[in-house]
DNA sequence: CTGAAAGCGCTTACAG
DNA sequence: CTGAAAGCGCTTACAG
C-alpha cells in the first residue's frame, strides 16, 4: 500500500477496486455511496495521508474556498508597523474564515501601487475584505473598478451612502459623540479634537461630526483653534497637540480620532507640563492594547474587533453565494480609565491649559512649529 | 472585444489570432515569441484585464506561489487576542513575502486539534512558516511527522541540536545573558526569573540558561526562590511575581521571559508598593510595542523581526527549491528604558523587597497563591 | 517562432 | 449505487 510520491484519487480507486469517480464521491459525502464503499475509500485515504488536490478541485469547481484580506497602509507610516488596531481585526478575521472552513490569504497593499491584486480574477480568492484608513478619495476609482469587474468584496471602513460596494463599519459618529458627552458630564468645556477631519478619511470625519455634535447638544460651538489634523501615529498626535498647545487658546481636554494620536497627545501635553487628566482630559479611539498601558490609562472609544471581523467574512461570504447582504454598523462602547478624569473631584476649579501653562511648561524635544 | 465573463488564454488566442499555447508563452515571457506578437497578446490580455487562472496553472506545473503561516497559540491564552510579538512578526513575514512574489496563508492553529493542516499536500502551499510559543514537547511528533512526508517548513524558535527540521531564532540565550548582565552591571544581585523554563519551552529555557549563566559569572548562585513559572501572558507575569513575593526572599530585580510576562510583574510588584526601578528593577523580552509604553517604560531584549521574517522566508523559499538551507540564530539586542533603573543613583543604599516591603505594601486583588 | 496535443487531478452530469 | 467520459484552463515537450 506505498504510492511514490503523494497519492491521487486515482491510486486509492485502484487500492480500493472502486472507480476514481466513486473515490471522489466517497470523499466528499456524496449521499449516493454505498456506505461499506465510502469507509473503504475514506480508511485507504487516511493511511495514505491523501489530501485532495485544491489546485484541481478548485478549477474543476471553479471556487477557491479562500478569501483575501487586503491591508491598505498610509505610505507615510513606518512600514515596520501596522495599526495596531488592524493587527486585531486580522485576528478576528482569521479565525471566523476557519471557523467557515475557509483560508485566509493576506497582502498588504501599498496605496501608490496598483493594487486590486486580481486575487478574484486569477481565482485565488472568491472574495476580497478590505482594510485600513487610507486616503478615500485616492482609491474610491478602485472600488468602483471592483465593483464594475463584479469582484466581491467588503470594506472596512465608514457606512456612507452612494459609496461603492458594501461597507461594514463602526458608527463612528456614536463614538465621538460618546467620547465627548462623557467629558462634558465630567465639566470639562474647552474640548479640542486632533484626527484628520476631512472627507479623504470619512472614518474620521464621522468621529469628528459626533464630536461636533455633542458640543451643540451642551450649546458649546466647537472652536477651530482646539483642532489640529492628524493621521493616525502617534507622531501625527504629538504634533497636532503641539499645534493646538502653541495657539495659546484655553484647552482642557481633548478628543483623539484614534488611540494612536491620544498617545502622541499624551506625550505633548506631559511634555508642556500639563497633568492628564488633572488638566487635560485625553480620550482615544479603538481601544488598541497599547491604551491600558499608556500613562495614564487612556479611555478610549472600544470597537468590537471580533463582531467585526465575523461581520466581515459572513457579509462577503454572502456575496460569494449571490445572496443579499446589508451594510452594518457595529456599536462603539467606551472603555473608562484614568486619562478622561472620570475619578476626578468636581472640576469647576480645575486649572487648564492655557498659553501660560504652556509657556511656563517643559519643552518636549520635538516641535514642528516653530511660533 | 467583448467576452462574457471572465476571459481565458483561449479567448485572448482567438482575438490575436494565435493559438493558444502562444498567448500562454507571451504571458509568460517565454524568450522565443516574436516580439510583435507578445505585444499584441498582452495588449489584448490588459484591455479584458485578463488573469492567468492560478488553479489551472498550479495544477498544471504542480506548484502554488503561496507559503503559508501556521500561528500556534497556547489554548490558555484568551483567543481574542495574540501574543503581540507574532503581530509583528506576521507583518514582516507577510511583507517578505510580498516582495519575492509569494502569497501567504495564514492560519491559527490550536494546539489541541489536529494540524499539520496539510496546507502542502493539498497543493495551497509549497511550504510552511511555523510560528508560535507552545510546549514544544507536544507538538515535538509532529514536527517530525511532516519531516517524514516531506513536507518544506521552517519553524520559528530555538535552534537546538537535533531538532526535526530547521530552525530560526533569536539567540535566546545571548538575550537572557545580556539583560542579567545590564542589571549586574547596575549592581542588582537579588535577581530572579519569570518564564517556563521548562523542556517544554526551549526558547524560555534558553533566555533561563543565559540568566543562569551570567549571574554564575559574578560568582552568584541562581535562587530557585526569586524564579516562577509563567507562560506568556500578562495574567501568568502577574501571579508568578506574586508568587515570588509571597515566598518573601530578597528581591532587587526581575528578568521576564517575555514582556507581557514583565508588564504583569510590573502590576504585581506595584500593587505591593514596591517601586519599579527603585526597589525592583525589570527587564522583558521581545520589545513588542506596548514595552515603551509601560509604566515605567520596560526595558526588553528585541528580537529583530523583519530580519526574522524575511530569513524565515528565505529559508523555506530555499527549502522549497531543493537547496541547501542552514538554522540561523539572530542576535538579540537590549533596548535600555527605565524599568531597569538604568538612570538611577548608585544601588549599594537602595531599598530592596523583602518581607516587610511586602507585607506592608499594599494588596493587589489577584492573588493565586494563598500563602 | 508557432501550433497541435497531452495531461495536471479533480467533479459531475449522464447512463446504467 | 457505480462507471465512463468530458472538461475546468493552463503549461510544455514535441514537431515543424
């Protein structure tokens, strides 16, 4: 019973005295096999350690039993580093396509490059799960693309209307207006906002209108010299609160697009000799592993990594199937910790940032604006 | 110009008005086809933005262009989340093999369950990166079953002598030498260990043996007291310092077999009021990102992981091709922060832990051991 | 430089 | 319940 090499369906039918067609259907649980056959076939295939041949069923069947995770990084990231944010989603993603009995492939796109990889076309993935902050104006052409070659695909990202393909997301609005009610109901007033709030990154954007949003509900007009642009690493962050720190305007506390930015916040405002929270309260978004460590622990707006990521592989897989699929958006839940100053006595006291604090600060050693 | 669906070679040989073994050896770059009419083929091919259909030429030559990673978490850990090195090491994984062309898999393995996965058998990868701390004694038969079907794989971890199959790893033992080293040199003497340093674990044995080995060097004695099992979590960090503690010997200084297991002993030990550095000095492994963020921020040994993965890579790439391959151990390098105390004043008055600190100090509210 | 043909290892109507 | 046969879309000797 040795077979050079790895065996066929062929040497078991040969091994078995059944036809190859009979292995085949003994493999895959066809119902019509004679159940002394089918245990023949399966205990011959055992002892050769026999696998079907993916390559052949697959352009038989004309399906790959395989999905693509494509991670679109901003190109002026340190390419050694991922979001962290994503690294969990990945997980997440991972194990709900082998919990469905489907593989993972996963390729991380630059945004310069020309990119919807084909994986689809070429009939290595039935379908794609787009990942990552970048740019949306820069690669909106693409997904229109995507969805004019009939690719599946879902897209991590904003839930906006009229917007290519299907998107599964978290309401991003409902995060920053849960971020910033709970600072206002710890009296804080002075909010500021740091993240690129533009419509190239609609993520953002959101968080900033659900920002925006709660400050109108307290009837407080959010005030253009508390907000500064940032991508989403924590130099982007401590530059951003450097820029806002060195406009002088009164300050105290602050609503980051991402934890990564409320890191490199935290670092600028201790590095100006402000207190978080005592002075400025510092809330972050995702709830990346890193924000219970940070000094102080950072609140942070949580997104549910694991819902997501199933949400993700069963929407595309639904799509693969032909079968309606709708467009989600998950709940954010807001992770209390230090860095907000929800244990904080009552505020009304509180001494805040203002241009003496930070004249009188220490100088961090990185300052990008020079005024 | 139109085909229905997705186009083929054959569609393509029809509109460039060749056969179809032609357009398949202009694709392919096959040095003699005219040039006029490898032109003309792959004009037509871009225009149906045509994809050579991997299924059928990996059937056909018998190989798939795909590694894949096999990620092997301890059943212990909560399965949301991975241990934060692999993170790292998967992304510079996945972006060495971007660059050479490869597509990747990935896949999370249990421990518990059935898993060469026989990803190679199957045809969906010429070979296998295997990554993951686990006790190696369990997963020991394995490595030696695949070895036995002939299956290429590199494994991620010690490099020890007769070990099936090939290794790459950072040299464990140099990092656990390096970091008792540093804490001698700041004239800690009380040093303990944190880790499995156990068969099981050879890459935590290795980092104990190189801790071992440099307190030797200055005529000191390893004290089984200051040393507890931990696997890699930061819950298993906290409750062995807790355990060593308890036990109430002198302690000025803490290695830890991977940083989680360091920022859980940071917990434990600041939970009984001792200080980090100050009383007791900590040193972790692997440098993942949260290390920098600790409080005080960690100092680690780093293991170079986009070297690794593109030697992993490498490697598996020459296994692949039938050539010569040899295990690799990486230099590990100290990455000095505060929790060591480098910065700190002359030791020979510091305060040290020992029974009284601990017993006046403060509870913290994990406590395994009741002792 | 190009074409006709075989064949990679499966799956699945079609017959019986 | 099972077999013979076609065919998925390529690649590559073999001829010319």
């Amino acid at each position: 019973m040795v077979v050079k090499g790895k065996a066929n369906s062929l040497d078991i039918a040969h091994l078995a005295g059944v036809s190859q067609a009979t292995v085949s259907r003994a493999l895959r649980g066809h119902p019509a096999v004679n159940r002394a056959t089918r245990e023949r076939v399966m205990e011959i295939a055992r002892q050769l350690n026999y696998q079907v041949d993916k390559n052949a069923s697959n352009l038989r069947t004309q399906q790959s039993g395989t999905l693509a995770v494509l991670l679109f990084e901003d190109p002026t990231v340190d390419d050694s580093s991922i979001n962290p944010f994503f690294h969990s989603m990945l997980g997440s993603i991972t194990r709900a396509c082998a919990q469905r009995g489907y593989d993972l492939l996963i390729s991380f796109q630059q945004l310069s490059r020309d990119w919807h990889a084909d994986y689809e076309d070429s009939h290595k993935a039935d379908g794609l799960i787009l990942l990552g902050y970048g740019d949306y104006r820069e690669y909106r052409s693409r997904l229109e693309a995507l969805v004019a070659q009939g690719t599946h695909f879902v897209r991590w990202g904003a839930v906006l209307a009229g917007q290519p393909g299907l998107s599964i997301g978290c309401d991003n609005h409902a995060g920053g207006l849960a971020a910033t009610r709970h600072l206002l109901s710890l009296g804080r007033r002075r909010i500021g906002f740091l993240g690129h709030a533009s419509q190239g990154a609609p993520e953002f954007l959101e968080r900033y209108q659900g920002y925006a949003c709660a400050l109108r509900e307290a009837e407080l007009t959010p005030d253009p010299l508390l907000q500064a642009e940032a991508i989403s690493t924590e130099q982007a962050g401590r530059e951003a609160a450097e820029l806002v720190l060195a406009r002088g305007a009164r300050l105290d506390a602050l609503v980051c697009a991402s934890d990564l930015i409320a890191i490199g916040a935290l670092r600028a405002l201790q590095g100006h000799g402000l207190r978080v929270p005592e002075d400025v309260a510092v809330v972050g978004y995702d709830d990346i592993p890193m924000a219970q460590y940070a000094h102080p622990a950072l609140t942070s707006v949580q997104q549910d990594t694991r819902r997501a990521g199933e949400l993700l592989v069963d929407t595309l897989l639904r799509l693969v199937h032909g079968e309606e699929a709708q467009p989600v958006k998950l709940p954010p839940l807001l992770m209390v910790r230090q860095s907000c100053g929800a244990g904080l006595p009552a505020p009304p006291t509180r001494r805040s940032a203002t241009v003496t604090a930070l004249r009188s600060g220490a100088r961090s050693g990185t300052r990008r604006t020079p005024r």
